[in-house]
C-alpha cells in the first residue's frame, strides 16, 4: 500500500505545485525534472519484476502488476518525462516565435498532464477490470484539456469528438466487463470477481456465451479509444489539433493504455478457450486496420494527420500481435512505435511552429532551412515506416513470421502490402518536406536544443533494433 | 399477465426513457431523464431489499444524489446560461424517434430471450431485467444519433450509461462497489467537463448543433 502511494506522490505534488508557481518557465523545468524523477522512483518500486526475482507485485486487492504491466509503466514515464522535457523548449519557442500562449494556460497544461500520467500508470496496475475500465475512463477525461489547449474552434471540434465518441467507445467496455463478471457469476468463482488473475484460474467455468459478449464487446470499447478502423474518426482530429508535446504523449503512451485493455480480457477468454473463434476477430481487425491505415496515408495533406493515421497503423499491428497472443511481440511494437512517433510529433511540432502551416502542400525545402532538423525528421519516419535496421522493422519481421505459425496468411500478407504501401506513402510525404527551395519566412529557434529529445529517441529505437535479440523471442 | 414489483420498475424505467425521444425540448428532456432514473434507483432498492444485499442501498443512494439531483441541476444550470431550449432540427422528428424507440423495446424483448446468459439472477425464466436494459441502452444510441444539439449528445451518453448500470443490476449480484463509485464518479466527472466545453461551443460557434462540427477532415 506504500509503494502505491509512493507512485503517485511526485506527480500529485507537482500537478500542485504548477496551479500556484507563477512563472511558468520554472514550472516547465520543474515539471520535465518531476517526470525524470518519477522514472527512476518507478524503476526503483518495479525493480524485482524487472530483475526477474518476482514476477508481479500486489499493492491491494485487484492492483496487482506483472512483467507487461512494469514495462509498459516504464514506456508511459519515459514518454512523458521525454515529452515534458521538450515542452519546456516548445513553449519558450512559440513566445519567441509566434504568439506566446497565456500563463494561465500553461498552468493548467503542465497540471493536467501530471494527472494525466497518473491515470496512465494506474492502468497498468490493474487487475480488476472494473479499475481498469475506471482508469481508461480517466486517461480520457484527463487527456481532453491537453487536446484543448489551443481554444480555437478546431481545438474545440476535436476535443468534442475526442471526449463524445470515446466515452461512448468506453461505455461498451463496460458492458463487456459487466457481462464477464456476470461470466464470473455463474462459475466456480460463486459471488464472482473482476479480477483477471482470479478469472484466468477458473476460466473454464465460467459461462463461455456471456464471456464471449463481454469480450466482443471490451474488444469494440476499447478498441475506440486505440483507435481500431472503423472506430478511428476522432484520432486523427484530436493528435493533429493538440500541441506538440501533447500529440506525442497522446500517441505514444494513451494508445498503448487502451491496447493494454483488450490485453487484459483478451487473456481472460484464451484462457477459457484457446481456439475460441470470437478471439480470431482481434487478429481480423488488427490487419484491417493496418490496410485502412495505410491508404489514408497516402491520401493525407496535413502533416500531423499524416502521423495520426501512421499512429492508426501501428496500433493494427499491436492489435495485430495481441491476436496472436504475443505479450512480448505486443510490449516491442508499442515500445518502437512510441519512441518514433514521440521523436516524430515532437519534430513535426517544431517544423509546423517554424513554418507557421501544417499542410503538406505548403511545407519544403527543409533541408535548407534547418539541416539538422531535415536529418531527424528523416530519421524518425525511416524508424516509424520501419525500415531496417530500426526497432520496428524487427518487431514487424517476427510478427509477420509468427502469424505464419498460426495459419494466417491471407491476413499475413495483406499487413505485407499495407506496410510497404505506408512505407512508400510516407517516404514520399516527407521527401516532399525535406526536399524543394527553402521557405524564407521559416523562422528557427535555437536549433540544436530543439532536436535533442527526438534524436535521442531516434538513437534509442535504432539501438533496440540493432541489440535485442528477437530469435529468443 | 400479472407483472411482479421487479419487472413492473424495470419496464417503468424503460417507457420513461422512451419518452425522453418524445419530445425535443431539451428541459422536458431533463425531467424525464430524472424520472427515468428515479425508477431505477426504485429498482436497485428494491432489488436490495429481496436479495438482502445492504450494499446495493448504499449505490442507490450515491446514483440518485448524482444522477437524479445533481446532474440534472446541472444541465439546467447550462442550459439556461447558454441560452439554449430546444433541439429544432433534430434528424427525425421526435414523435417517429419514439415510435422508432416503443419498436426497440420489443426487438430488445425478442433478443433477451434469444441470447443464451441473459436470464437474470433475481427473477428466474424472467427476460424483462435486460430487455429493459437493452431497449434504453438503444434508446440512448438512437437519441444521439437523431439529434443534434450537444446536450442532447450528452443525454444520451447518460441514457445509454443508465443501460449499462441496468445490465449490471438486473445480471449480476451488484458489482463490487469501489467499481460502482468510480463509475459515478467518472460520469460526473465526463458530465461537468462536457458542460463546460458546451458553453465554449456555444461562445465560438453562436450555436450547439454538433453536426455542423465538420471543419476536421482528410
């Protein structure tokens, strides 16, 4: 119960600390220090499951945190702490820039995404279904004033899609967990219970025609907040309309919350019925997914859609993994994807401020202007495309082979196209940025500050490709 | 046919959000929903009271501060500062809504009976408990998509959450009630932030109509 507490003690203090401090430049650095903090305190409670000595740890009825659950609490800290890091920069640069956003704002900004990260940790910690649906729910909530935060009427329009169409989503999970404890009532399990751990053990008894419901329907819930096709209509508005930092941690960290709730009752029904035909839907929708994705790709004009949408993509394949039962397959693709995509938003947000547009059509000449930021940019699109040797072009490999081992090959092979259709769709997007005339009112600030947090991302998703060892997988 | 205390709230609820669709002003909209929910509450008390489970009165009480009192008040409350009364132009006129909503309620009876599991713990061979709870979880989805203010998308988020908390009532012995708080808390949570944002709409765009929200697109 201590260490429960402890977990969120840095971040509720800081969510604090930044409604009263009044220079908002301090409470940027505090808040990026904060998020560092908050990791190593992480690593520091989870060290037991991440050496291998245990392999979950119980903080309280129904919270209780395996080795998935550990690594992605890591992801989700590092993602933010990396986001909040450059935050820092993104704001000094739009009031030296543009125009510079209120104090008022900030505050909340920087408080908001401390809850945030709060809601986002607790996911994981869950066992019970019931929390876990508790904990989505809130990550939602909490994630809307980010999407907010510009207060015009586009910034407006997606928060109302965002938080309508989501809650929505989210009210079907609900049903689905309802209908698995009503499962759980009728079993061994006698006054029932929404604990995975506990429903695993006697998943054989419990009543498999409400299991199943409840399944579909947690797949469908939680599958509109991950942003499965054909539930995706307000991703890509809510990621393109946030600020930088916050599109980042949008796509970075929340989908994999999500994600990580058709984990959890995916387990549940396996475990009833290894074969049972309910759950090849997951790997149906996974590929679906991934091909819709990829041909919004091509057709995009603006250059957070496009990231959006290659956001869609890649959770078809960790959807795509879950299907196929893989935890680890499913941790490394989330891992890869969010280290891109996190570099990816954060320079893209850099460009789009510089240039002062987001369409495609009014963005080139990059490498002219800004070198350094033409190299990042580059580099975290070959890692998001997936192109060897970068983290995801691994994971992508052994997914593929894998699901060769479970007979899917019509899926296998449509996902084979789909991702070369993406590769080349953003391939040639981002040619179009990075080459051309240069644009003269491209207005840099302080350059080589600002690529920091995206190449060393960039770096570490290139080191995840090159140095772990996917045959033992 | 002779109904019993049980399924006589359980229909009551339903036909009462039915008339939600009834009508397109939004303040009548309010007191149905609080009249609607009123019987739920009946219900879970009552449910309480022949499965002597104290904890369910506990949850009723919670559900009709927040859900009968508060949340309404409340929506008035932003109704009235935003200046809105109505939903004029909804999608379907609203008598043929609620026709369309009395024809749900008899697919939701034909379904209950259908799908294996459905049977409910408290009353056995009685499909009534989830049919009322599926026709409101429909007429939720059919008042936010026929309508167009974004109040009305707001009802109809808490009509189809008022389902859901139906299924649970009516198909299990109570869910466990730190869940049940949380949820409470979630929906007040969702409703005061929707508020808010809907009196932004209304300051940005001059109006609540969420359909002409359509400026984001490929």
């Amino acid at each position: 119960m201590n260490e429960l507490g402890l977990l969120f003690t840095i971040p509720s203090l800081t969510a604090l600390l930044s409604l009263f401090i009044k220079k908002t430049a301090i409470t940027g650095k505090l808040c990026a220090l904060a998020a560092w903090l908050q990791l190593a305190l992480v690593i520091s409670v989870l060290l037991p499951i991440l050496t291998g000595h245990s392999t979950s740890i119980s903080f309280a009825p129904g919270l209780i945190v395996d080795k998935l659950g550990s690594y992605f609490i890591l992801l989700t800290t590092f993602v933010v702490a990396c986001a909040l890091t450059h935050a820092d920069y993104f704001f000094q640069a739009q009031a030296v820039i543009g125009e510079p956003y209120k104090d008022s704002r900030l505050k909340l900004f920087y408080a908001v995404v401390n809850i945030f990260l709060m809601a986002m940790t607790s996911v994981f910690l869950c066992d019970s279904l019931g929390y876990l649906w508790i904990a989505i729910e809130a990550t939602t909530l909490s994630s809307a004033p980010l999407v907010y935060f510009e207060r015009n009427k586009h910034a407006l329009e997606a928060t109302w899609k965002y938080l309508i169409v989501c809650s929505v989503g989210i009210a079907f999970a609900l049903l689905g967990t309802v209908f698995i404890f009503a499962a759980s009532q009728r079993s061994d399990l006698g006054s029932g219970t929404l604990n995975v751990s506990e429903l695993i053990v006697s998943a054989k008894t419990l009543s498999f025609p409400l299991l199943r419901l409840g399944f579909i329907f947690c797949l469908l819930g939680y599958g509109t907040k991950a942003g499965i096709f054909p539930l995706h209509s307000w991703l890509p508005d809510a990621h393109s309309e946030a600020p930088a930092p916050a599109s980042a941690m949008l796509s970075g960290s929340l989908l994999n919350c999500a994600l990580f709730g058709i984990w959890k009752a995916s387990t549940v029904i396996t475990a009833a019925k290894p074969e049972a035909p309910a759950f090849h839907l997951v790997a149906v929708m996974g590929a679906l997914t991934v091909v819709a994705a990829s041909i919004f790709i091509i057709r995009q004009h603006n250059l957070k859609r496009l990231w959006a949408y290659s956001s869609i993509e890649n959770v078809g394949l960790m959807v795509f993994a879950i299907g196929l039962g893989s935890g680890p397959l499913f941790f490394l693709q989330a891992l890869n994807h969010s280290l891109a995509k996190v570099s990816l938003f954060l320079i893209s947000g850099n460009i789009v401020q510089a240039a002062g547009t987001k369409k495609l059509s009014k963005l080139h000449g990059l490498l002219e202007n800004s070198p350094f930021w033409a190299g990042a940019l580059a580099l975290a699109s070959l890692a998001v495309a997936g192109a060897p040797p970068f983290g995801s072009f691994m994971t992508e490999m052994s997914l593929l082979t894998l699901s060769l081992g479970h007979k899917y090959y019509i899926l296998a092979a449509l996902i084979n196209v789909a991702l070369a259709v993406s590769f080349l769709g953003i391939l040639a997007h981002t040619g179009k940025v990075i080459f051309g005339a240069g644009k003269p009112d491209f207005k840099v600030f302080s350059e080589r500050r600002a690529a920091l947090v995206p190449m060393l991302l960039v770096a570490s998703t290139l080191a995840i490709g090159l140095l772990v060892n996917y045959e033992s997988r | 046919m002779q109904l019993s205390t049980f399924e006589a709230l359980a229909m009551l609820s339903a036909v009462l959000g039915i008339l939600i669709l009834g009508t397109t002003l939004l303040r009548t909209n309010l007191s149905f929903y609080r009249f609607h929910t009123l019987a739920i509450v009946a219900l879970t008390v009552w449910i309480g009271h022949i499965t002597k489970e104290a904890h369910l009165y506990i949850v009723a009480a919670a559900v009709l501060l927040v859900k009968v009192l508060f949340i309404p008040s409340f929506l008035g409350w932003v109704m009235k500062k935003a200046e809105v009364g109505s939903d004029k132009q909804a999608f379907i006129a609203a008598p043929l809504s609620m026709h369309l909503g009395a024809i749900m309620l008899g697919i939701s009876y034909l379904l209950s009976s259908r799908i294996p599991g459905l049977e409910g713990v408290h009353q056995e061979g009685s499909h009534l408990g989830s049919t009322a709870a599926m026709s409101i979880l429909f007429t939720g989805v059919l008042l936010m998509l026929t309508r167009r203010a974004a109040l009305s998308q707001i009802l109809g988020f808490l009509v189809i959450e008022n389902g859901i908390y139906l299924f649970a009532v009516t198909q299990t012995h109570g869910m466990p009630m730190l869940v049940e708080m949380g949820l409470l808390l979630e929906v007040l949570v969702g409703v005061m932030i929707s508020g808010l944002l809907l009196f932004n709409i209304k300051k940005s765009f001059e109006h609540i109509d969420v359909s002409q929200l359509t400026d984001l697109k490929d």
